[in-house]
C-alpha cells in the first residue's frame, strides 16, 4: 500500500470513529509521544517527513498550473463534494473556541480539539496523534490550512483563522456544491490564450494551452461597489494613460474632497472639461451642488495617475478595465477589496508583455521603454485575449487541496461564509 493510500485509509476509519466523545481521553500525549517516537525510529522516516512538514507545506501553496477553469478541476471538486459529503454524514468537525492566539510551543486543551478539526478536514495527518501540544506538525497543518483559504501562513490562530475554521461542513459542503455549478459552466473551450479575474480570491490567472502561465495578484471592488462578473476580448494595452473618473467616484468621492479641499484636484493633475471639450478651471465650478458631475475629470498621465502606468482595454457595459496602481503596498493586504469595481493588476507589465507577444514590436524592453518616455501610447492587440471576470470561492486543483475564500459578494447566499464583514 502505498504512503497516499495508507494516509487515505487512516482517514477514513478516523472520520468514521470521530463521534466518539472518548476520542481526545483515549489518544492523550502519552499516546501522541509514543506514536511519534514510534515514526522517528522508522526506517521509513523520510516518507514521514514528506508527509507530515514537507509534503503538507507544499501541499497548501499556490503552485499547480491547473488552471481554475479546467475540466480537471471539475472532476477534482467533484471528489471534493463526495469528500465533504462523508464528513458531514459523520457529524462534521468541532468548533475550535476562539479564546486565544495559539501558536508553536503553546500547551493548551484548545489545541487537541484543534488538532481533531484539522484532521477531518485532511490538514493533519490521523499519525499525529490528540494532544494540547501545538508541535511542528501542528504548525505546518495550521499553514496548509491557512494557504488553502487565502490566509497569511504564519501559523498563528488569529480572527481570520479562527472565522474560517469554524466554518460548519455543511456550510463548507454547500459552498463547494455551489461553485461546482459555476465551474461546470465554465469548463468548455475558452479559448488558447485567456485571462481570468477570480474575484473572492483577488487573483488573476493568464492561461495559455490550457495551463497557467503568470498568476498575479489584484484589487478588486469594495462591497459597495462591486466588480462585475462578465465575458469579453482584451483588444488595447494603453501605457501611460489619461485616468477619466467615472461619474460614480466624481459624485461620491471628489465632489465631497473638493469641498474640503480645494486644490484637490490642482494638486493630482486633474482637469475639468465641459461636454464640448473645452476645459473648466476648477474655481469656476459650485462644489456646494452636484453640476460638476456633468463635467469630465481627467487626470494626466504621470506617477501619481490612478492607473500609474497602464491600463488594459475590453469592452463592456460597466465601463470597468485593468490597471495598474501607485498604490503598491495595497497587493500586501489580506483583504484586497478597496477599488471602485476596476481591478488593479500587481505586475502588470509582466501581464501587459504576455498580452502583446504576438503584437509585432511590443517585447518587455519596447514596453519599458515606451513608458519611460511619459506619452501616452495606446497599442492595439495582435490577437484579442479573452477575459473573464468570475466569482469562484471553492475549488480544487488536485492533490487533495481544497481552496475556500470568503464570499466577499454574499453570492454563495450563506452569512456565515462573509468572514470579512462578520468581524
């Protein structure tokens, strides 16, 4: 039998004993020493070691080039359903009390239910044993964890930890039910080259010959102002654009900025243009009332440009695009969730390089170059790109590895899945 099937089967007669309050009584940290120092003298401990830190640190990181859009990752959330149906058949895991940061070295009885939950969800392996230890293998079993959700993998239960953990299985059944509909529908021919906008995660994926070739990081829309789902052809890469603001930010937030500060608008290069394109000096408008919103704000290219250095063109009715961002240290943030509905690219030049590779004399280099020099340069695609805007909080990409995201939107209708607004 080999390591992966044996690790299977171990799991499956867990989950099967799992409601048996005795559980935590008969497997102590006596039990756990003794099974552990068990493994350490085995002469196949480099299998463990694969098992328990390597393999399980590997095993949460973003590093498949399966794209989301697959028919691979349909059959892979397929297996995940059928998965999670067996642990809610079994009585799901426990709730895991939020009543303190645990972390390495910690000794605490929160820690042997912690360990429980982790093993029905597959993070832990059934060999570690119940114990208020928080060991390496609980360390690197929290990590995966928190990869496979969206989290910062340091290993520390805080808010967010604690929020998706103690998400019910049936919760987590139904989110992977859901979003298993969205993926079957997204799973035929979408083209040899495409880009994708995975809007809970704040991901993109570039794919091409049906796998990915850049992930990148984004921003997208605030709660209130939510970025669209939609279908479309990326046909312009424009470097070192004017930013028009849509009406939408000119009412709610400039208009409100002017009256507080006047030289607003003077201060980050914006100019006001009337309907026939004649342009309206600042001073002569009545910020008290709301007529500037009839006017065009338009902000010159430069460093401090809304879009900094780029903008990605496709056509659609919600007047969104891609960009780029000064704001830089935003693509550091656990909730990416902070633009008017346009998505903000982290590296957008290495995207804007894979878009215009088949548009002759655009390489890195020319692109570089071209936006060094400050004029704005809109550059028409060889070959329009497929884009898709989407909205999947669950999938699977192999490996065992089930990925969940905060159902930022509300769209999977369950209000325990909106972590972010819950805390």
């Amino acid at each position: 039998m080999s390591t992966k099937d044996y690790t299977r089967s171990n799991r499956r007669h867990f989950l099967a004993g799992i409601g048996a309050a005795g559980l935590a009584m008969q497997a102590g940290s006596s039990f756990a020493e003794t099974g552990i120092d068990q493994i350490l003298r085995s002469k196949r401990r480099g299998n463990w070691n694969d098992q328990f830190d390597a393999s399980a640190s590997r095993a949460g990181k973003v590093t498949s080039t399966l794209p989301i859009f697959s028919p691979e990752t349909v059959t892979y959330i397929e297996a995940a359903v059928l998965e999670y149906a067996g642990i809610v058949s079994n009585g799901g895991w426990p709730i895991v009390p939020a009543r303190k940061k645990l972390r390495l070295g910690v000794v605490d009885p929160d820690v042997s239910i912690m360990r429980r939950r982790l093993m029905i969800s597959g993070d832990l392996s059934t060999r570690a044993g119940i114990s208020d230890a928080f060991d390496t293998y609980v360390d690197a079993a929290v990590k995966r964890f928190q990869r496979r959700h969206g989290l910062p993998d340091d290993g520390v239960l805080g808010r967010y930890t604690y929020a998706a953990m103690n998400v019910s299985a049936p919760v987590r059944l139904g989110q992977l039910e859901t979003n298993l509909v969205r993926l079957r529908s997204m799973s035929g021919f979408l083209g040899e080259r495409y880009v994708m906008v995975n809007i809970p995660a704040a991901q993109i994926e570039a794919v091409e010959n049906g796998r990915v070739v850049q992930r990148h990081t984004a921003i997208v829309g605030k709660t209130d102002r939510q970025t669209p789902i939609l279908n479309s052809r990326i046909h312009e890469v424009i470097l070192n654009p004017y930013w028009t603001a849509p009406k939408s930010i000119v009412q709610k937030d400039i208009i409100p900025l002017m009256r507080k500060d006047p030289g607003y608008l003077t201060r980050n290069k914006i100019r006001l243009f009337n309907p026939q394109g004649v342009e309206v000096q600042p001073e002569s408008v009545d910020w008290s009332t709301d007529e500037a919103v009839d006017l065009m704000f338009r902000q010159d290219p430069g460093k401090i440009n809304a879009m900094s250095s780029t903008k990605i063109n496709f056509h659609n009715p919600h007047a969104v695009y891609m960009h780029d961002t000064p704001q830089q240290s935003l693509f550091g943030k656990l909730m990416r969730f902070e633009s008017s509905g346009c998505v903000r690219v982290q590296n957008v030049r290495d995207l804007s390089s894979w878009l215009l590779k088949n548009t002759p004399g655009w390489d890195r280099r020319t692109i570089e170059a071209s936006i060094k020099t400050g004029d704005i340069n809109p550059i028409p695609l060889a070959d329009p790109v497929p884009v898709y805007f989407t909205y999947i909080s669950a999938w699977s990409t192999g490996d065992g590895v089930v990925h969940f995201r905060d159902d930022i939107y509300g769209r999977d209708g369950v209000d325990e899945l909106r972590l972010s607004s819950a805390l």
